[in-house]
C-alpha cells in the first residue's frame, strides 16, 4: 500500500503545470491591458466598473503603496497613466478638491511608489475632465 504523499504526488505536478498554463495565458492579456491604458487618462467610476477603476485596482495590487495611498484618499475621479521600460507612472485627478497627486513606480523596485502633490488642477482641466465626469461619451481632449 502507497503512502498518502506518492498519492497526491500527481496531483501537486498536474496543478503546477495547470499555475504555469494559466500565468502564461494571462501575460498577453496584461500586455493588452496595459497598452490599452498607456497614455489615457481614464474615468474612474466604481458602478458600472469602468476601464480606469478596473486599471486602478489592478494597479493597486501590483503596487500595494498606491492602494494605501487610494485607501486613505478615496478613490481619484480620474486616473492617467504612461510608463517606458522600467517605470510606471500615474497621475490621480480629484476633481471635487481641485488637486492631483503624481505617482512613479521606483526604478529597481517596481511594486514601490514614490508620490508627490498635491498639485493644482488648472481651470481647463478641470472644465475637460468634468464634461467628460458628467457625459462619459464626450471624450476627453487634449489639454
């Protein structure tokens, strides 16, 4: 009679290669997503989910600092994003306050955030930013 280890030896190799398959499948999915948000500033609505609050918390898992920093500060109404090979960095817009925080991952460390603002919204930005708040389907321009 087998031992209960060299039973669910199997089993523990079968769910390896299942964890690898599934990592693997997600990569281009995660590619997707984050070209999809590169260079967007995104809304940032909880119901309905939209893309940028779906991009916000996923972020916020990837970079634990920038869920405290979105704990403790509410959620941003909107959320801009762009990186190039080693950095992230994010801009979080709170439009009820008039302020924006700016975010960058730490280069050698990418799950640590480095934060700095408040910075002032400026009167057009806050115009563009709010017609898009009110109208989702008026997108936002260029500033």
């Amino acid at each position: 009679m087998s031992s209960p280890s060299i039973q669910l030896w199997p089993c523990r190799i079968f769910c390896l290669i299942c964890a690898g398959f599934l990592a693997a499948s997600c990569s281009p999915l995660t590619n997707l997503t984050e070209a999809a948000a590169n260079n967007q500033i995104m809304l940032v609505r909880e119901q309905p989910p939209s893309f940028g609050y779906q991009r916000l918390t996923s972020q916020a898992l990837v970079h634990p600092d920038l869920g405290v920093f979105v704990t403790r500060r509410g959620l941003p109404d909107f959320l801009a994003e762009t990186g190039n090979d080693d950095r992230r960095y994010f801009i979080l817009y709170y439009l009820d306050r008039r302020k924006a925080y700016a975010c960058r991952t730490r280069s050698g460390n990418p799950e640590a955030v480095e934060f700095s603002g408040p910075y002032p919204i400026t009167k057009r930005e806050f115009q563009v930013l709010d017609t898009f708040r009110r109208d989702p389907t008026h997108q936002p321009g260029k500033f």
